[in-house]
C-alpha cells in the first residue's frame, strides 16, 4: 500500500498556525502493470473489448512524468469519489495536493495538507494512512513488453490527476477514473481476498471500530486458497478477529463470507507470491529512509505486477457471492414449506437438497434414485407427492415406492 510518510520521520509532517497538518512529501502512485476487465477499461465498446476478459494495462513512466503537475492542488479525499466543478463532495474533502509533484522514474510524489482534524487524528493513530490516486486516463490497446519484461495489452495514456484519496480501501468512481491503492499483502490472492471480506465486514463493524484481518491471511496465495476448506478456515479466523467488534445489532454470516473467500480462487495465479526478501528490503525503507513507507516490493520474474484487484471487481464478486446466500436462503425457506405437509418442521438442516432428501425418503423413496438430482426436480417430486397424499392420504406402500424409484428417470430427466 501507499502510506502517507509520516511517522519515525518528524522532519517531514509538520502543523502550521491555522492547525493545519502538513506532509512534505509522499508516494501518491507508481508506474507498473495493472490488470483491468474490460468493463472497467474508458472507450471500451469503442475499442471493442471483451467485458469480461482481463486486460494488463501498463502506467506508463514517461505518461506518469508527463501527468506530475496534474496531479498539483488538487483535492484529498476522506474516500474515493470523482470530483467535477458541477458536483463536489464538499462533506469528503479534507486538504489537498500540494504544487510540487513529480515523478522519480518509480513513484509519482507531491506534498499534502490535511485540513480536517477527524482525519489527522486517525493519521497519527495509524487508523487511516493509505493513499490512493483517482485519475482519468485514455486507453492504448497497443501491446507490448516493459523494459521489465512485463507483458501489456495496453498503455494508459493522456493521465490526468483528478483526486488523492486517504482511505482503508479503495473505491471507484465512473469506469474513466481508477483508484490505484495496494494494500502491503504478500500476495494479490491475499490482497483480493482482504478486499472481499472488508466489504463484507466493514458496514456491520460498531462505530469508530477499526480491525487488523491481516493475521487471518497470513501465508494466503493462490495455492492455500484452492485446497478443500481453505475458504472456511479463512472466514472462521476472520470471524474470531471481527465478532467482538461487531455493532450491537450486527451478526456476521460465516457462509456468505466464506462463499466471497471461494469466489476469489479461480481468480488466483500461481505466480503472486512476493519475493520475502525484496518485501523486507521495503520495510527497511520505511524506518530508514524518512519514514516514507513503500509499496509491495516485486519478485525477480514479475516485477511490479503485484496490484490490488480494482476495488469495483472486488465488489462485484462480493455481491455475487452474497446474491447466491440470499438465494441459497431462499431455496432452504422453500423447502421446509413445501416439505411440511409430508413430514412437518424441518429444523436444523441447512440445504435445500438435503431437506427435499429427507422428505421424500419418508415417503420410500431411495437415496440412489435421488442421488445428484437437481433442486428443481426433487422439488417437483415433493411437490406431486403432496397432491398426492392431499387426494388420498394413504402413504406409499414398499410396490408403489419401487414403482417411484423405477420410473424416476422417465419422469424427471436424468439424475
């Protein structure tokens, strides 16, 4: 992640008469290899991308230095909002850029004023630091290789500073603008799992509550993340750090989190892990070199391409994940009514397969038949069942539930 360069380097954060907090310099973006879908890409039906495919996308250096002053006086954030004269968001602005940005072949760099006292209060409780840029950008979808060797399908060109975010998380605003935060993880799979829980946690935490699920992911790369278990082991550690933090009136859904964990593997590569020797040559830089705090260092075969998920596909999976527990709920509620009339109360099963299982097993039927059976059929079968028994309440004898189990596939499709 960016952080603001501030603590173990007095020198360079100071207040002025007004009480205003100042930083004199810091780390505000970098130049590397991003992957985007093509939905988030600017011009993208014009370029003729496909929505749904990753796209790596290169931030240019030489774009970056022609883009430094852009990135003067401009507004800084409480969150990431893009800012048009025509609608400010007046309540989240809380200081500015300063005149002296510039790009140092790596990192672009500026100053910053902090005006609202909220917010220098959680800067120097370490409650809020991370920086994170919002700019517009048009997209090049000329390939190439980085001087890395870094493969791109396009360059961002024409960048154009539009706000400095201070923020816990990144959040996008319209597809021409990009919050570009990286959260100090050591892997993007950890990184992008980090962003599907915070989303997740965030809105059901107590006022002013702030937790560290760092220690949850510890050692989280592509590979812990695709064994059996992996997902729920995750949830239920990050439960035990969030539950006593929860508001009153919250609850935590271990099965929807960990539903949001899963949806995170397919996504996850091979390559993520970052070099553990480079990462602590980073935090070395912190406390050596005027407390400014670097981002994520880079392995020797994928240097620089180790960036957060664009928050918004963060978010996207998220709401999947929580589109299909609301549907996994629903499916169950179905069930046990519709299941009643043929064996009463359901209690404590938590599957809509296994409830329909269980009432039409007491009706004769077999678990062989109805084994891989999709919900839709044994939804039917309970549901014939019960106009059945309401038009003549007598309960299948063992010839007629052999009958049942025989004609199962001619009736309902393949199990």
């Amino acid at each position: 992640m960016i952080l603001i360069a501030m603590d173990r380097a007095p020198s360079v954060r100071s207040r002025d008469a007004n009480g205003f907090l100042h930083v004199e310099v810091s780390n505000i973006s970098k130049a590397n290899v991003c992957p985007y879908y093509g939905r988030e890409i600017p011009g993208a039906a014009e370029l003729g991308l496909d929505p749904d495919r990753v796209y790596q996308l290169y931030r240019d250096p030489d774009e970056l230095a022609r883009a430094a002053d852009t990135f003067n006086n401009i507004p800084l954030l409480a969150e990431h909002v893009p800012v048009l004269p025509e609608q400010l968001p007046e309540d989240l602005i809380i200081g500015s850029t300063g005149t002296d940005a510039s790009f140092d072949g790596t990192y672009l760099r500026n100053s910053l004023v902090v005006w609202r006292q909220a917010e220098q209060d959680a800067i120097e409780a370490d409650r809020k630091r991370e920086l994170s840029c919002g700019y517009r950008y048009r997209a090049d979808m000329t390939s190439g290789v980085t001087p890395e060797g870094l493969r791109y399908d396009g360059v961002m060109r024409e960048i154009m500073g539009n706000h400095v975010a201070l923020v816990i998380e990144g959040r996008a605003g319209p597809d021409v603008l990009v919050g570009d935060e990286v959260m100090k993880l050591k892997s993007r799979t950890a990184l992008m799992v980090s962003g599907a829980v915070q989303s997740l946690v965030r809105p059901l935490l107590a006022a002013d509550a702030k937790v560290d699920i760092s220690s949850a992911l510890a050692g989280v790369d592509s590979k812990s993340i695709a064994r059996k278990g992996s997902a729920a082991s995750i949830a239920d550690k990050v439960a035990a750090l969030v539950t006593p933090h929860l508001a009153t009136d919250a609850a935590l859904d271990s099965d929807a989190l960990a539903k949001a964990i899963a949806a995170i593997t397919p996504l996850a590569h091979d390559e993520d892990k970052i070099d553990d020797d480079e990462q602590a040559e980073d935090e070395a830089d912190e406390d050596e070199d005027d407390g400014q705090a670097e981002d994520e260092s880079d392995d020797d075969d994928d240097k620089d391409d180790k960036p957060a998920m664009d928050a918004a596909t963060v978010r996207r999976m998220v709401e999947q994940a929580r589109s299909d527990a609301r549907a996994d709920v629903l499916a169950i509620e179905e069930a046990r009514r519709l299941v009643q009339p043929l064996i009463g109360e359901v209690v404590g099963m938590d599957s809509a397969v296994a409830i329909y299982h269980l009432a039409l097993d007491s009706v004769g039927y077999s678990k062989a038949a109805l084994k891989g059976s999709p919900v839709a059929t044994l939804k039917a079968i309970v549901v014939r069942e019960t106009e059945r028994k309401n038009a003549k309440p007598i309960a299948l004898d063992a010839a007629a539930a052999q009958r049942a189990n025989d004609s199962f596939e001619a009736f309902y499709g393949s199990k």
